[in-house]
C-alpha cells in the first residue's frame, strides 16, 4: 500500500501570499497547484487578513493537506513590515489550526538550502531546481508562488531525513547526498 501525503507550502505576506500544494506518494513528488492571492489592491489590512484566512480555508477545503509548511519571518530593517508579515503568517497558521492542520515554520535560509543546497540562492534559482525536482516544464509567476511550493518541498524532504536537519557544505555535497534529484 502506497503512503500518501498532500503539503501545502505558504509564503505568506499581506500583499501577495504564495502558496503550493504537492502530493507525495512513497517518495514520488506530484505538484497539484501554486498560485499566489494578490491583495494589493485592498488598502485595509483588516480586509486583508480575512481575504488571507478565507483563501486558506478555501484551499484546505479543496485539497485537504495533512500538512502545511510556512516561511518563518525573516529580520530585516522595517519593522512596520516584520509586524504586517507575522500578521499574515499568524492569519494563514490559525486557519490550518481551525481545519486541525499540524504546521511547520522554515526560515528563508532553510527553504533555499533545501531546494538548492544553498542558503543564499536566488527566487530565480530556486524555481530552475522546482522544475526539475518536480519534472514540470514551467512553474507560476509571480515568484511569490514558487516561494509557497518550495516551503512544501523543503518540508517533504526535511520530514523525510533521517535527523530531520541536512547540513551541506555545498552543491557538490548536496549532489552527493542526493543523487535522485537531479538528472543530467
């Protein structure tokens, strides 16, 4: 009998929120839908943080993850924004929690070194190796969606490490230890 799991990945913000769903099967990685809610057009945050909770119970209800994976908060300079982000973060986390959806926070850095093998890789970078992990000819625009998926990727291959934590010195370590991911 074949394992089945459905990850859904946010990269949340309070004007555009990213998100990708993927199903797993055994280790067989399937990306079901990403897109992104654009909310930039709203200039009420209240407005905004509802629009974020019914897009998130409206994608729960159709997918019915068993997961969901988030970008954590990154520290920059604005701390307007910082406040805004974990707002939005909050807003998506609480949603999952309504539905009983257990959750995972991944930083920036993380979700890049476990697409890439880097921790400093461009958007761009890490939606060339989407494609290819995902053997999909293209994925979405904005970036934002793509930022969604590779939460839900990373979650998938940290939850399926066997200490839950890679650590690589670099892409040829990372090519090493994972020779499946790439085909040339």
């Amino acid at each position: 009998m074949q394992k089945e799991k459905i990850i859904l990945g946010i990269d949340p913000g309070t004007n555009i929120m990213g998100f990708g769903v993927i199903k797993i099967i055994d280790s067989k990685i399937t990306l079901l839908n990403s897109g992104v809610l654009n909310m930039k057009k709203e200039k009420d945050l209240g407005v905004r943080l509802k629009l974020i909770f019914e897009e998130m119970i409206q994608l729960i209800d159709t997918y019915l993850p068993d997961e969901l994976a988030i970008e954590a908060q990154f520290f920059g300079q604005n701390v307007q924004s910082m406040l805004k982000l974990g707002k939005a973060q909050g807003v998506a986390i609480a949603a999952a929690l309504s539905r009983s959806i257990p959750f995972e926070e991944y930083a920036p850095k993380k979700i890049k070194m476990s697409i890439t093998g880097k921790g400093n890789s461009s958007k761009e970078q890490v939606a060339a190796m989407l494609v290819h992990i995902l053997k999909v000819k293209s994925l979405p625009e904005p970036l934002d969606a793509t930022d969604g998926l590779a939460a839900a990727v990373c979650h998938h291959f940290q939850s399926n490490s066997p200490n839950g934590s890679e650590k690589y010195s670099g892409w040829d370590s990372f090519l090493k230890n994972n020779p499946g991911k790439i085909k040339g």
